[in-house]
C-alpha cells in the first residue's frame, strides 16, 4: 500500500508515492520527475555531474531511500510521518553563496490593509523588518 507525500525543495511541492512514511522512499521514476537527477551506474547524475552513491546502500525494495539520497547531495531533510510531508533543503554550497552574496531572499508578505509587498521591491533603500510570534 502506498502513500502519498508532499515533498517540499527548491521551491516547490511535489505529491509522491511511498510505501513507509517513517522512511520515505522514492521511484526513480520520481526522483527525474521531482528532482532531476537519474540513477545511473556510475551514480545520481544530472546533466552532465555525476555523484557517486552505493546503490546498495540507496536503493532498497519500495524505491531509493530518501535520506541516503539527501545524504548524498548534501542537502538536509526533515521529515513528518505523521503529516506525510518531508522537506528537502539547500545544499551547503546554495546556501554558503547566499550567504556570501548578503542579499536577503526575496518574499512577498500583506499589510494590514491586505495589500502585497516584496522584499525586491525595495532594494537598495534601508528596511527595517520586525517578525513576531505570539508562541
């Protein structure tokens, strides 16, 4: 019996099917439709970078195991059986140059008033933004 999961990376939510929510697997299939990357001898490549991965170690009997596949492109994942959510996050090496370049990620949040601002709407002037959370 398969399940559905909602994977979260780069921005998007992807519906894939697993077999155990508590150690999410996904098809190779998935894994080229979700994150385009193939399993391939000589490792999980897309285009023309290949990483190399023990198959053995990845790929199990319901699929390639998402947490050795998040191992191995060092990114950190986090995930929620009981929501049947998992989120795939940045590479080091993504967030390393975000970091590096001091420019906040973009974001678009409402005024009161229910009216839409973004970040990039305002670069290069001074913003002072104030965060609160009522836990």
């Amino acid at each position: 019996m398969h399940t559905t999961l909602t994977l979260l990376h780069d921005g998007r939510a992807d519906q894939i099917e697993v077999a155990d929510l508590a150690r999410p697997a996904i098809s190779a299939e998935a894994l080229k439709e979700t994150l385009g990357w193939e399993l391939k001898p000589e490792g999980l490549c897309r285009d023309f970078m290949c990483i190399s991965v023990d198959q053995d170690e990845l790929v199990g009997e319901d699929g390639l195991d998402l947490r050795v596949l998040a191992d191995a492109l060092q990114r950190p994942l986090v995930s929620d059986g009981k929501h049947a959510v998992a989120s795939l996050g940045a590479s080091h090496h993504d967030r390393g140059e975000a970091l590096a370049s001091l420019d906040a990620p973009d974001f678009t949040l409402p005024d009161l008033d229910g009216n839409l601002h973004s970040l990039s709407d305002h670069r290069g002037k001074k913003v002072l933004l104030v965060a609160y959370a009522s836990w």
